[in-house]
C-alpha cells in the first residue's frame, strides 16, 4: 500500500524536488501551491503552469491542488483531497515560504514584515491544523509525520532578513510544540533547516545583498557550494518514512556546514 503525503509549496524549488523524491519512494502525493504572486513580497510566485508540469511527470500519482497555506478551508481541502482521492494520509511537508522584503528592520513595512509571517508562520500552522486530527486518528502504528522547512536563518541572524529571520525561528518553535502536542499518539513533527539552495528564494537574496547571481552565497557554507532542491528533498522524505521514528520535535540542519558553530 503507497504512503499519501500533502506538500505545500509543490510548484518549484525545494517542494518540487519534495514531490519528485516522494514519488520516488512510492507515495501518492497532493501538490499544493498558490500559483499567484502576494503583494508585498517583491519577486514572483510560481505559476498554475509550475505545477501542471510538477504533476505531469508523475501521471496518477500525483494531483496538484491550487490553495493558499494561509487558508484554513485550503489546507483542509488538501486533506480531504487527500483521503477522498488516494484513500489516506500519512504526511505532511509545509514547505511553501516566502522570503519578503529587505532592509534594516526600521525600514520594513507592516504589510512586508506580515506577507512574511503569513505564508512562513500560519500557513505553517494551517497545514499542520488541518493534517493532526486526520494523523492521529490513524493509530500510533502508522507513523504519522510532520515536516516543516524553516532555514538556517531558523538559527541564525541573516543581515537585512529580519522578518524571514524571525518567521523561521518561530516555524522551529511552532514545531517543537507541536511536536510534543503529537508525541503520545506516535505522530512526529520535524523541521528541515536548508543551507542557500539553487531555488527563487535564492535569487530574491541575492537581489537583497545587490549581488549579480547566487553564486557568491556558496563561500558561506563549508562544503563550498549552493546545495540542490533534491539534497534537501532527501532529508524531508527520510523523515516522513517510519526509520526517523525516534526524532521529533528536531530541527535538522541540511546547510552544508554553514551553521556548525
Ligand atoms: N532556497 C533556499 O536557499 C532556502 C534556504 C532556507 C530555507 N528555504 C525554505 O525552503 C522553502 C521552499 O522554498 P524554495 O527555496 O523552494 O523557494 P521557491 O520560491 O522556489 O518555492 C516556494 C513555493 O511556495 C509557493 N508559495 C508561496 N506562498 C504560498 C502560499 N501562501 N500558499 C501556497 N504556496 C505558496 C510558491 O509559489 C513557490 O512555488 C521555503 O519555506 C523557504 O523559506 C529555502
């Protein structure tokens, strides 16, 4: 029997590779993204045809849904899609996230600093709203999981990224409570913290710092190079599968070394 998984997110970047590695694996998969830019975040959205071309490669096993993490109608429209159309639900990957504005803090405006906690923070919590009851009421034998995709600015200070700064922390707060909130009915809740990862999110930084490409953010990190949306799909996929079944409530970094302290 496939494992059912919800990936917010799903259209690009790091949540497609998300989807690609789930498949890989045997899941049947809902792919969830918005597919509309948000006023105040200063660089596009992916597009209905992102996610058309995410579900294509993977024929039945994959069915895109277009909704907002915000929404908490959308994000219990991803599990009821998931229990009508595949038959269950085992997982679920909040990995939609936006990196907003930059500047010092003082010069951020109310609506940047909120499109940034909106999408980061309650979305986060939306998704995973919607997804516990249904997790738990599947029994503790079915290893239930939870990710979140919050960063390295999750345990770090990024320069002129406060709001994401912030936000990130909070994705790893909000999930180790709510790890402990799941952890008696065998549900586990994890965070994966990427590194700079050749995605849009990316290029938005670059733009922040006035740099011409990404290139330059790989002297950050140790290994000497920007990661891959597929590195830290694997990471994500191994802690939905039942071997991470004593983690949770973790926040794992996936950043080739560039928050080792
Ligand atoms: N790329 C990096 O270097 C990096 C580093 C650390 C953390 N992250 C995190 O990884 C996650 C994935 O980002 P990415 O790097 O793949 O960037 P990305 O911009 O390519 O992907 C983000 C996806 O989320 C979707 N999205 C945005 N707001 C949404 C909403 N309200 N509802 C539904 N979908 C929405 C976008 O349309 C897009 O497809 C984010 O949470 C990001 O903060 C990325």
């Amino acid at each position: 029997m496939s494992r059912v998984a919800i990936v917010t997110g799903a259209a690009r970047g790091i949540g497609a590779a998300t989807v690609d590695a789930l498949v890989n694996e045997n899941y049947r998969v809902v792919a969830v993204d918005r597919c509309r830019d948000i006023s105040d975040v200063p660089y596009a959205m992916a597009t209905r045809a992102d996610l058309d071309v995410v579900v294509r490669r993977h024929g039945d096993a994959v069915l895109g849904l277009v909704g907002d993490v915000r929404s908490a109608t959308d994000m219990q429209l991803a599990v009821e899609t998931a229990t009508r159309h595949f038959g269950r639900l085992d997982a679920a990957v909040a990995c939609a996230g936006v990196l907003g504005a930059g500047g010092p803090l003082w010069e951020i405006s109310d609506a940047a600093w909120d499109a940034v906690w909106s999408v980061n923070v309650l979305g986060t919590r939306r998704l995973i709203e919607a997804a516990a009851p249904k997790l738990i009421s599947n029994g503790k034998e079915a290893h239930g999981r939870i990710v979140a995709v919050a960063s390295a600015a999750g345990s770090t200070g990024l320069l002129h990224l406060a709001p994401y700064t912030a936000a990130k922390h909070a994705v790893v707060g909000l999930i180790r409570g709510v790890a402990m909130d799941l952890a008696p009915y065998g549900v586990t809740a994890n965070a994966v913290s990427p590194g700079s990862t050749r995605t849009a999110i990316l290029e938005a930084s670059a733009k922040v710092y006035g740099l011409e490409n990404v290139e330059a953010f790989a002297a950050q990190q140790p290994i000497g190079r920007l990661l891959e949306p597929s590195e830290i799909a694997a990471a994500i996929v191994w802690l939905c599968s039942s071997a991470s079944s004593a983690i949770t409530g973790a926040d794992i970094a996936v950043d080739g070394g560039m928050t080792v302290s």
